[in-house]
C-alpha cells in the first residue's frame, strides 16, 4: 500500500476515534471492504461467508476506534505505520493467530 493511502487511512482512523465522524467510518469501510471481502473469499470460498466476515471485521474495527482502543496506537505514526491492521483483524477472525500478534507472557 502506498505511504499517500496509509496517511489517509490514518487520518480516517482519527477522525473516527475523534468525533466518531460518520463519514470517515464510511469511507473506511469503502476503502477495506474489497480488500476484506476478497481475503475473506479465498479463506472462507463462500460469498456470503466472505461479506458476513468482512462486514464483523469492519464493525469490531470502527467501534474499537471509537473507544480509542489499540488500533489507535498503529495510527498515532500516521505515513510510518502499516494499516494492514484490518487484514490482520481478519485472520484473527478466521481463528488463526494475527501475525505479529503479542502472545501471552511475551512483553
């Protein structure tokens, strides 16, 4: 993904985490849904396991960036940091481990 994405991302990600800005969630989820849909659908080989898996990832998403969670920190260096946050929100959800996720005991 280019740095010029990963800044808007950031910024949409603020925005949502700020002041729960409706049309920076909605511009996210415009923005991942392909990207979610598609992994969802060589993982899942099912449309509509795909979309239903998608559409969880981007509503656990949004409403831990509303809470000011964690994902917040992956955004607080906006242009240096991946956003490939979502992918890995995903692959947690098909119940393998997000790579690079922390393990218990491992801090």
């Amino acid at each position: 993904m280019a740095p010029e994405d990963e800044q808007i991302d950031g910024k949409l990600a603020l925005r949502i985490a700020g002041s729960r800005d409706v049309e920076a969630e909605a511009e996210l989820c415009r923005r991942f849904w392909p990207r979610l849909r598609a992994f969802g659908l060589r993982r899942l080989k099912r449309e509509q396991d795909a979309v239903d898996l998608a559409q969880q990832v981007l509503v656990i998403t949004i409403e831990a960036l509303r809470s000011g969670l964690e994902l917040l920190r992956e955004f607080s260096g906006i242009g240096g940091a991946s956003n490939n946050w979502a992918l890995r929100g995903t692959r947690t959800a098909t119940g393998r481990p997000a790579p690079g996720a922390c393990r218990r005991g491992s801090r």
